[in-house]
C-alpha cells in the first residue's frame, strides 16, 4: 500500500513552468482560483476572496491578489495575461474583494472563495502547499481534503435519492476504480456535492456525468 | 516509489543512476511513457536557460528593488579578477539572473519554488559546457535533482511559509549538489552525502523577504544556495560524509522549520524585513 504523499511526481518539483514571482503565492494562487472556477462551472459575477497568515500579510507583494483572479477568470499559472487579471476582472463586470483576516488555519497560505452569479453561491478554500501543488480543503462548509495529483471528479447535484448510485455505475461501466468519494450536501433535498477520486486518467466521462439527471455541473482535473 | 534518501540509495542501485530511477518512478505513478517524461523535463531545462539569458541581459523588477545584477556579475566574470573560479561565479550569476527575471514576473520554472528557481538552473547551465554535458546529461540532472527534492519536500517541505528559506533555497541546494556529484560520477551515496551536508549548512536560514516580496534578500540566497550546492558537492566527491545520515538531517530541518516563528515564515515581520530600511521600503512601496 502507497503512502500518501503530498508530492507525488518530479514536476511537482522541478515545475511548473510560470509566471513569477512566487510558486506558492503566486502559481499556486493562479491554481487554486482555476480549480475553484471549474468547481463552480461558471463564470462568477462575485467574487469575496478571505485571505489567511501568510497570504493576508503579503498578498499584495506576491501577487496573491492577481494570480488568484487570473485563475477564477480560467488562467493557468503560465498565461502571460496573468498580470493584468484584475483590469480584466473588471472589465467583464466581476465584482472583487479581497478580505485579509486574522484567524488562525491550518495551513499558512490559505483562500476562502465565497462565489456568486445571481442566486447560486458557493464557498471553496484552497490552501497552497509549496512548489506552485495546492489542495481543496473546504468547499461549502463541508471539510475534505483534495490533492491535485490524482484524477477527481466534482459533481455539483440536487439531493435526490439514486445520484450515488447513477454516478457510480457510470465509473464501474467504463472502468474506472474510484478510490475515495466523499458525499456531503448542504441540506436534505437541496444542493449535494459528490467527489471522486479515481485511479483512471478519464476527462471524456465528465460529460456523460453532466448529462446524469439532476446533476447541475460535473468537472474533471488532475 | 521511495520514502527516504536510504530507499533512494538502494533503489538506485537497480539503475544505472539515481536520474534513470526517477524517470522509472514517475512512469509508474504517472502511467505516462518515459520519452514523454524525458520530453517534459527538457522543455523546463529550455525555460530554465532562456531565464538566465534574460537576466544577464539585464531586467528591472516591477518595484525597481531588483534587476541589472546578473550582468553586472557578468561583465566581473569577464574582467576575471574574480575570487571564486569562473564556474563558480558563472553559477553565481547564473542564479542571479533567474531571480531577477521572476521579480519581473516573467516566465521561470520553479525549482523547487519560484523564489528558490535560480540554485538549480544556475549550477546546471555553469557546469554544463566546461563539464561537456549533453542534452540527455543535463536533462538526466534535473531529474536528480527532483528525486532528492521530492524526498526533502514529503519528509519536511518547501515552503517558505512552513519552513523559512531553508525549505526553499536550503533544499534546493541539497538538490543541485546531489544533481552536481552525479553529473561528475559520483554514486548515490555520495550524492546524497552532499545533500545531507547542503542542509546541514542552511539549516535555519529564515525567510524574511522585505515588502513581502521575493526580490531582497531572495536573489542574493539564491546566488549563496548555488556556491553552496558547488562546495558540498566538492566535499562530497572529495569523499567527506555527513556525520548526521542524510534522513536525520532532513527530520531536523522539518523540525527546526516547526519550531520557527511565524515572523521568519514569509510574513515579512521578521529579519530584514523588520529593518528600518526594510520596513521604509514596505511604506513606499504599499503605503502602510
């Protein structure tokens, strides 16, 4: 049996390939606010951006503030637009804020991302690890830990009986093993959210999960 | 996979170097086919050697802290009045040059973080034509590089914010002088004989980056974490050992990174960060 490691491949270390100035807080930022993107499935027309430790204190010399935009607008660390992300922000209509707090975390460079676009809100923290890696500790409230390393599914849906079942025949039907899920929903009967962690590298099933019924957005990465 | 330096040592030994072990390990995790592996790495070598040549052009960061050095060291390079052997200074500039360049927010790889990206490249493309190096050689450096980084990062880390600088440059010397003992013969125990006495000498080396920003003191511990990789590799292939085996030094720089207060972990509340300068080029810079 493996242990879990918090960096699995070389490129975690000589890697990534990016925009400076800093790879926890600038590239990991740029991740972090991707992921939480491709969570939502949607461009936001809100963004309030908690800042914690280490982040709260430097946001500003870093980039933190920048690189975190960039991704929400679906930039990669590398994207050379990534400097110019919060004009960019701006000019499509997304209202940012960034609020440094003074709580103690878990880890020292932490996110909350509170998102909205019209009634739909959610909440996701990312917490950037070394190296530009990041992890997902939080979405909703609901306390999880993702690493990027392996391949994920996230299916946002509605609290209705036989979406488990629905989701995990399709990863059993085109053999895919799923090695951890996680199941957590916001009230019964209201919005759930299921995450899969596979040991298959499958992007082409998020699709096939989005047409599922009752499912609202399905998203991949690795 | 290997846990430790003493798994990574005996593993090698199945291989014909620590690097071709690395590229082995990876296509095992990764599913992926060790020539799209080998590939990857060398598009990072190429961003690594078009970061130094950058800087030795001469950049100028954002806030205007940083730049214009790498070629001021290397015009002293030419001059050869130099202390240090041109290889060494050229790792010197080398390094200087790839900070100065991610200051400026420009395109550097990360190694094994950005503020720390200059150590390696920088030791790597000033060994590379004297030591005639091929392509495969030096991609092959980079991979041993990343098998030590890889254990230093899951046994103790690299971040600044969790371990001050010595989990940044501290390990990104241990990885360039096992990379460097390789590169001239060296086995894998030596190799990481050089990178147990690499962070040994860092060991406490805080972060503390004026303004907050990875320009002072970063670009300058960059151009020491390089002469220092040279010098414990030197010891190492002179055939010094670590008293303390490698696994231990590790351990105890995940310990003294824990132990360290949150003013020497990139909160800028600390060291020359707190200086009277430091703290006047924070207000000038941000206003508070």
């Amino acid at each position: 049996m493996a242990k879990e490691l918090r960096f699995n491949s070389v490129f975690d270390i000589i890697g990534p390939v990016m925009v400076g100035p800093s790879s926890s807080h600038t590239a990991g930022a740029a991740r972090i606010g991707k992921v939480v993107r491709e969570i939502f499935g949607d461009e936001p027309d809100r963004v309030d951006i908690y800042l914690y430790e280490s982040f709260a204190k430097t946001y500003r010399g870093h980039g933190t503030d920048i690189a975190l935009v960039g991704g929400l607008l679906g930039m990669g660390p590398d994207d050379a637009r990534l400097p110019d992300s919060l004009k960019i922000a701006h000019e499509r209509g997304i209202k940012v804020t960034f609020v440094p707090k003074s709580d103690k975390v878990d880890h020292p460079n932490t996110a909350k991302i509170a998102l909205q676009k019209g009634a739909r809100a959610m909440t996701v923290t990312g917490v950037s690890i070394g190296g530009g890696n990041i992890q997902i500790s939080e979405i909703n409230g609901f306390k999880l830990s993702l690493s990027m390393g392996t391949p994920t599914f996230i299916t946002v849906h509605q609290d209705v009986p036989g979406m488990i079942a629905r989701a995990t025949d399709l990863m059993s039907e085109n053999g895919v093993n799923i090695g951890t899920m996680t199941v957590t929903r916001e009230a019964k009967g209201e919005k759930a959210i299921m995450i899969m962690e596979c040991d298959e590298r499958r992007p082409d099933l998020v699709a096939k999960l989005k047409a599922l019924p009752n499912v609202d957005n399905a998203t991949y990465f690795e | 996979m290997f846990y430790s330096i003493k798994e990574l040592v005996k593993q090698a030994q199945d291989y014909p170097s620590v690097a071709a072990l690395m590229v082995a390990t990876e296509a095992q995790n990764t599913g992926r086919s060790e020539p799209a592996i080998r590939s990857l790495m060398a598009r990072n070598l190429d961003v690594m050697a078009d970061s130094i040549a950058q800087g030795i052009a001469g950049v100028k960061s954002v806030t205007g802290l940083t730049g214009g050095d790498a070629k001021r060291l290397d015009q002293y390079l030419d001059a050869g009045t130099s202390y240090l052997g041109p290889i060494a200074l050229a790792a010197v500039r080398n390094a200087v040059a790839v900070n100065e360049v991610n200051a400026k927010m420009g395109l550097i790889c990360a190694t094994p973080t950005a503020g720390s990206a200059g150590v390696v490249a920088g030791t790597l493309m000033a060994v590379r034509e004297p030591f005639h190096l091929t392509r495969e050689q030096q991609v092959d450096f980079l991979f041993t590089a990343g098998a030590f980084g890889l254990v230093i990062a899951n046994n103790a880390g690299i971040a600044g914010a969790e371990g001050g600088c010595q989990a940044e440059v501290g390990s990104a010397s241990a990885m360039a002088a096992a990379a460097l003992v390789q590169a001239r013969g060296g086995d894998a125990d030596q190799a990481a004989q050089a990178a147990a006495i690499s962070i040994a000498n860092l060991m406490g080396l805080v972060c503390d980056p004026v303004a907050g920003l990875v320009e002072v003191p970063c670009v300058k511990r960059n151009a020491m974490g390089a002469a220092q990789a040279l010098t414990s590799a030197d010891m190492a292939l002179a055939g010094m050992r670590s008293v303390i085996p490698p696994d231990e030094v590790i351990a105890a720089m995940d310990a003294v990174g824990k132990q360290m207060p949150s003013a020497f972990r990139e909160t800028a509340e600390g060291g020359l960060a707190a200086t009277p300068t430091g703290r006047h080029i924070q207000k000038r810079i941000f206003g508070d």
